[in-house]
C-alpha cells in the first residue's frame, strides 16, 4: 500500500466504541493498524481531553456532544477525521419521597424471589426503577400460609421499604388465549409493486445485500474458530476484530438475506444466504473442538466475554455478548423460516442448547445481576429466540432458557401498570417486550401479555415524537416530555424496528386500528426516513429533530445499520391481514395479495404524492368481506365506490369501513379527505409539525433557531410532495437526504 491507502486504511479500520452514549474513558491509539501516526484535539478539553479522559457533566447540565479529531499521518500524507462524542450526564442523586407499595403472592413450598428493583418516587416528581438490597438476600421458601413482611433498604440510599407477602397454598398462573385474531400475509403473500419510494428503498438494499463480500461477513467467526479467512478484509467499526461486539452484523445480515428472499425471491440472495450457513456451520463444529470453547457455541470471538459477565465485569472491557448472540440466533432462525434452511435451525438448536447449559447453572440472582449491568448486560431479545426455538422444537428447555432472561427491573413496574421507564436505555429493553410475548404466545401466561400491552401503550401515548420514534440519547426520559427533548441525538432507528416488531405481535391479537395508525406513521416517517438514498446500505443511528438537524450517515456497523439492512423488506408485511374469513387492508400501499385459501387477488394502486387516492382491483372466487382502516389522517367522511357506484351508506366499525364484495371482479375507489393539518406536543403547545396526510413534513433550513409561524398558516403545495410557506420548501421527511432541516417549529404570539 502507498501511504495515501495506510491513511485511508487507519481511518476505516480505526474504532473508538460506541460514542454516540460515552461514560467511559477513551482509549485514544497513537498509532494506527496499518502503520499511521495518530494526534488527537478535543472542542472541549475540560469534558473530553485530548488524552481520551472523562469528565461527565454534572446531573441536570444534560449530555454533552463533543467534537474529537484524530489526524492520521504516514509519510508526506495526512488526513483529519472529526469523531462526535456524547458524554452522558452524571447519574442522579435521588432523593426518595416514597416508594409503590409492594404487594405481592408467593406459594407454599415454591421458591420464591423478592423484587430485585423497586419503583422508586422522588422529591423532583420522576419514577424511576432502584436496586434494593433485602435483609437476608432475595430468595424466599415459605413452609405454610400466611401474610409475612419482608425489609431491605434501597441501594446505596438510606431508605427502609417493605415488602407485604401473601403466602397461598397454591398460585394458578392467569392465562389467556393464544389464538391470534388476526393473520398476516407475511411470508412473500403480499409483494410491492410500482415505482415509488418503497419499492426503491427495497431494491437499492437488494442491490446492497448483492453487493457484499460473504466471506469478509464471516471473518471474524473464521478467525476465531481457528479456520482460513479466505484472504477476506476484516470488517470494520463495530465489527472491527479488536471490538468486542463483532459478529453482530452478520446476524443482522442473515436477517436481511432471508427478508430479502421472501420479499423478493432473488436466487442469487438465497444462495448468499445458503453459503452463509455452509461456512457458519463450520465455524461452530471447528469451534467446538477448541480447548475452552463448549458444544454448540459460534460467535465472532471465544467464550470470554462470557466468563467476564458472569464475573460482572463492566462495559467497555466487554460488550454485550448475549446482546452478539442473539442477533445471531435471530438470523439463523429467519434463514430457517423465510429460506427452510434445517442447517440453520440445527446450528440455531445447539447454540440455544449452550445458551440453557451456561445460564442454568446460575442462580437467579446472578442473572439478574448480570442483566442490570449497563451495556454489558444488554441482551436484546435473547428472550425472544429461545421462545422461537421452544415453539419450533418443542424442547422445554428452550422455555426455561428464555425465562432466564426475564428482566424484572422493567417486567415488575409494567405489570404493576406503573410507568417507570424514566432514566431507561430505549433499546435495551424494547427487544425484551418482544420477547415477552413471545413466551406468551407458547405459554399463555397473561402476565406476558399485560405487561407488553402495557409497554406499547406507554411507550407510543408519552413517549412518541411525531415521526415515530422514541427516546432522546438512546434513552426513555420523563413522560410527555417530548417537546423538551428535541435535539440531534433523538428517535434511535434500532428502537422503531423494534417497537413496529412488538406493534405487530400486539396487532394479531388486538386488531386495533389505532395501532396501525402507529405502525403507519413509524413505518413512513421514520424507518423509510432513516435510509441514505441509494444503494450504500446506511441508515441513520439518530434522527435528529433539534432545529437544523441533519442526518449522518456513519459507515461503522452500528446497531442501526444492522437493523437498517433488515427493515426495508418488511414493507408489505402488514399491508394486509385476515380476520376470519374477512380481508383487512391497513396500509396504502402499491401491492398485490394473493389469498389462495379464499381464491382472492388484490391489487392496490397508490400515488404517493396523493396518500389519500387509492384504488383496489379484486378477482373474487366467492362473496368475502373486506375492512378498509379509517385512517388517523383522514380528516372528513371517506368516498368509497365500487365499479362506479359510489357507496351510499358505508358502515364504520372500530376503525374501519366494511364492504361487502361478490364474487367476480370489481375495482374500488376510495377516496380519504387528506389536507396540511398541524401536531403539537403535549408538553409544549407553543410547538408544531405539519403533516400532510401520513407524512410528516420537514423544511429545508439550516438556521438552528426554530422557524416561527402564524396560526392558521399552512404550507402550499407546489408539485408532488412538495410544499412551501413563505418561501421555505417542505418536503416528507423520507425525501430528505442531505440538507439540514426543521421538523418542530414555533407558533408566533
């Protein structure tokens, strides 16, 4: 290499950790891998010194963002690079006003565990989750009935509580129907049609997934089972071979292959897919004959980091290894449904089988423990495969596997009905309610389902910007607090993919319109808008909404990336659903269905620039009934015909318009009265978004003072999608790319 490619070589492969949420010193290299000379400058040497040192604002200044930039050098070439780093402010000093009474029931004889976090109020007005520590540790057995009282006192606080137990002869856990009440064509039923940003979104990450070197995705799984790297570059940034995270994207990127093949039925995606599996299949048989590695274990590195959780040794000296394993687990197990690969399901089955032999030896509380450690602890949604893996197998080993990830610093609070998300990591526990109706759907148990209907209904009502998204810093913060809580670290892409993963699990039993409204409004202004236009395969980690934002796309192998690969092939996943013998249309969206059990065809043929014009042509095998949603958007009395007779007298029930169709072919116009209408949030009256239909528009402006409106005033449209006011161009946000924009703007007095 000539000294222009060591530099350019030192800059990509060159990773510093997660800086988009810092608590932690830097380790700031003066030398790069390739031979580089590395200098470090920081903006602000008293928070972020050039020496990669520390210093966390103090609790209430808020977080802080920082430039850092390195400047590579080798021979006559030097070249500068900016890192932006977010440096968490301090945690808070509580001072407790009370706690929530703990009420609780044990059974005679059944070991019993004490909450290992209490829902803690405090004198500033936040409800947050505290450890407690109980007199004589958290694991009870009672030998008879009764009332008994147990104390403890808060973590590091000194503050006494108690906790009231009812002691039962015998406890019935509540159950509840697992029978959906809805059924999704999901599994390549639906597919999009036309040309439109749906449609491209998909081809240009088909186009990306085609683009990729297999054998550089199975580097690090290559490397660490002693097995030739096939000549393959490392993978870089958050998969780099010296960050403890690598091998999380080539989980998400066997997610993505499979999606892609349902979506699209590429030959050429199912046999990457296929090789993928081939090689991994290896990687775990040679991995298995190592010294110190046990049957059944595959990641991109051995079992240490494993031994150091269990020793709770902290982030950064590891990173989330269970947080790895899953997205691996959930790649396998995508390759197995959507490609019926059974070598995927055989590898998946020995590693969920490593996963039960490793946990059970534990107890309780050392998996608690190890689950509240921040960032090392994350485990996305292992809760979540292990329940697949149960349901697929029928093993119940993979059951008591998924329960021992039960989280109850955030289960207890949701299944008391009290919202204590205040202070909690988003997307670290929004996997862990997917996973929690997961063991619902193969146990029954309500408990489950109450506590994830509960989450959904918090996260989306109090905690929702107008786009979608959810959190500000990666992290929940207080309730209704949106409009204070707008700057350039807000709405995480990964927490979107994962609540539209829970909307849909909660949808099939729910059927509730208003949760599709939720799905639509995501699914558009958010995970559509996070995308780098093109076939780059980027999204964004961030989307911000502070004044003059703008998106940054980070090539590193983020989360966000990762989820970004696998998101734009779920577009048609929940277009349509069956209800019975009924067919509900949810999203309006260009697309074909084909109901082969009914002997239906649907057509639907949209205009994105005109969201509120839609038309469906049916070739009909027998009478049937079809639910049109009621859209939150549609701001008058819908226009229904069919075969150029308008619909006189349209019935309306929970959200949606029901038609009875006949057998043979018809086309249906609908019609829904969409104009600009304005958002505010519940916080700040004072602030607005306009949205134009289902999307949320954004101005192009680069001043970071918010712009300020007249009441009444309302952008005009020019062409397409296309607005402006007073001179500004509005755009969708998903049609913004480069330019700084505004979402929230400021009514004039």
């Amino acid at each position: 290499m000539n000294a222009e490619e060591i530099v350019k070589k030192d800059m990509e492969a060159l990773y510093l950790g997660n800086l988009n949420t810092v608590e932690f010193d830097l380790d700031l290299p003066d030398k790069g891998k390739y031979g580089s000379d590395i200098k470090w400058r920081s903006e602000h040497e008293v928070y972020l010194g050039s020496d990669g040192k520390i210093r966390r604002p103090s609790y209430g200044m808020g977080n802080r963002t920082y430039s850092l930039w390195g400047t590579f050098s080798f021979g006559a070439v030097s070249a500068t690079k900016e890192y932006k780093v977010c440096i968490l402010e301090d945690h808070p000093r509580i001072r407790v006003k009370g706690i929530e009474p703990v009420n609780l029931e044990a059974e005679v004889g059944k070991e019993f565990f004490l909450p290992p976090s209490l829902i803690v109020y405090t004198e500033e007005g936040e409800t947050l989750m505290h450890p407690v520590v109980w007199e004589g540790g958290s694991k009870r057995k009672y030998g008879q009935q009764g009332r008994r009282t147990e104390t403890g006192i808060l973590d590091d606080l000194s503050f006494q509580v108690e906790a009231q137990i009812n002691v039962k002869e015998k406890l019935e856990k509540e159950k509840k129907d697992t029978k959906p009440k809805m059924r999704y064509f999901d599994h390549g039923e639906a597919v999009l049609e036309g040309d439109n940003r749906l449609t491209q979104a998909q081809d240009e990450m088909s186009r990306f997934l085609l683009s990729r070197d297999d054998d550089q995705m199975l580097y690090n799984f290559r490397e660490a089972a002693g097995l030739d790297t096939k000549e393959a570059e490392p993978m870089t940034g958050w998969d780099a071979p010296e960050c403890s995270l690598r091998g999380h994207t080539t989980g998400h990127y066997l997610s993505a292959l499979a999606l892609c093949y349902k979506a699209t039925g590429d030959q050429k995606i199912k046999q990457k897919a296929e090789y993928m599996i081939r090689e991994l299949e290896k990687c775990q048989e040679a991995m298995g004959k190592m010294p110190g590695i046990h049957e059944g274990f595959l990641s991109g590195y051995p079992e240490e980091q494993f031994d150091k959780l269990e020793a709770y040794v902290p982030y950064p000296d590891i990173w989330a290894p269970y947080y790895t394993l899953h997205k691996i687990l959930a790649g396998l197990l995508d390759c197995f449904e959507f490609i019926g690969s059974e070598t995927a399901l055989g590898i998946a089955k020995k590693m969920g089988k490593w996963v039960y032999d490793r946990l059970s030896r534990l107890s309780q509380e050392q998996r608690l423990k190890m689950w509240s450690i921040y960032i090392a602890g994350e485990y996305g949604g292992m809760n979540d495969v292990l329940a697949r893996l149960y349901a697929i197998t029928g093993e119940t080993y993979y059951l008591d596997a998924a329960r021992f990830f039960d989280d109850e610093k955030l289960f207890f609070p949701m299944e008391q009905k009290i919202d204590a998300l205040d202070k909690m990591h988003a997307n670290q526990h929004i996997p862990q309610i997917v996973g929690a109706m997961e063991i619902f759907k193969v146990t029954g148990e309500k408990r489950y389902y109450d506590l994830s209907e509960f989450f959904w209904n918090t996260v989306t009502k109090r905690r929702t910007y107008a786009i979608g998204g959810t959190g500000e810093g990666e992290m929940f913060h207080c309730p209704d607090c949106i409009g204070n809580l707008l700057s350039h670290h807000t709405a995480e892409s990964c927490a979107s993919y994962n609540m539209l993963k829970l909307t849909k699990e909660l949808y099939q039993y729910e059927g509730s319109k208003e949760m599709m409204d939720y799905y639509e409004r995501t699914l558009f202004n958010h995970i559509l808008a996070s995308r780098e236009h093109g076939v780059s395969g980027e999204s964004v980690y961030f989307t911000p909404l502070a004044p003059g934002g703008k998106k940054v796309f980070e090539r590193e192998n983020s989360c966000c990336h990762g989820t970004g690969m696998e998101s734009h092939f779920k577009y048609a996943d929940m277009i349509y659903a069956a209800e019975k013998d009924n067919l509900i249309v949810n999203l309006f969206v260009e697309s074909s269905l084909r109901w082969e059990e009914k002997d239906v065809f649907v057509r639907q043929k949209t205009d994105m620039d005109v969201p509120g014009k839609i038309q469906i042509e049916i070739e009909a095998g027998a009478d049937f009934e079809m639910k049109i949603r009621d859209p939150y958007w549609n701001s008058g009395k819908a226009d229904i015909w069919m075969d150029e007779a308008k619909w006189a007298q349209l019935c309306e029930k929970d959200g949606y318009f029901c038609l009875d169709i006949p057998q043979g072919v018809h086309e249906i116009q609908i019609q829904f009265f969409c104009s600009i209408e304005t958002e505010s949030p519940q916080d700040r009256g004072n602030l607005g978004v306009f949205r134009y239909g289902p999307y949320i528009l954004a101005a192009v402006q680069k001043e970071n003072e918010y712009l300020k409106f007249r009441k009444g005033e309302r952008p005009v449209r020019e062409k397409g999608s296309r607005f402006r006011l007073r001179g500004i161009e509005f755009r969708p946000l998903f049609d913004i790319e480069e330019e700084n924009y505004h979402v929230y703007w400021k009514k004039e007095d």
